[in-house]
C-alpha cells in the first residue's frame, strides 16, 4: 500500500491537532449545550460537505477553472474522509452485531 504525501500531511496535521485542548470546532464535553449527539450532527455535516467540495472542485478543474494542487489536496481530503466515515460506520455495526449476540 503506497502511502500518498499528500495523505501523510492531512494525517499529521490531524494528529497534531488531537494533542491540543482547543480543537477549533469540538465543543468540550462539559460546555452547555456540547453532548454527543450534537457532536454526531456536527461531524455528519462536515463529512458532506468535505465530499461536496471535492466534487466542486474535480468539476472545475474538468471545466479548467481549477489549479491542479488545489484539486488534489480536495480530492485527498474527500477521499480520506469517506475512510474515515466507512471506518466508523464499521465499527458501529461491528459493536451492535456484538450487543445483540450477547446472551440475556
């Protein structure tokens, strides 16, 4: 599996930001008004509209009103979105598929 630079900078920058305790846009559990609900919307939101911005973008560039670089870093960061959101959908179901073969 080639690992892209592009991927591997978004990755970084990511994990750089998970260290620090102001997260711009992640309320913190205790602030009134932040619960996990809220926090699910939020990130669903942003999840569509990452994947719509590559889209906008891969059409532009087809129509020639993009620049190369900016094309790719939103494509990248669709595609790296849409891994994320299919890994987490994974292991939802993979803890209900394991709640429900619980004995009562």
């Amino acid at each position: 599996m080639a690992v892209l630079p592009a991927a591997a900078a978004a990755a970084y920058q990511a994990a750089s930001q998970m260290g620090s305790t102001t997260t711009p846009g992640v309320a913190p559990a205790d602030a009134a008004g932040g619960n996990f609900g809220s926090f699910l919307t939020d990130a669903l939101k942003d999840s569509v509209a990452t994947m719509k911005h590559g889209e906008t973008m891969a059409t532009k560039q087809i129509a020639g009103q993009a620049d190369i670089v900016d094309v790719v870093q939103a494509v990248n960061a669709a595609e790296i979105t849409l891994d994320t959101v299919v890994a987490v959908r994974d292991k939802v179901v993979a803890a209900y598929q394991s709640i429900m073969n619980m004995p009562i």
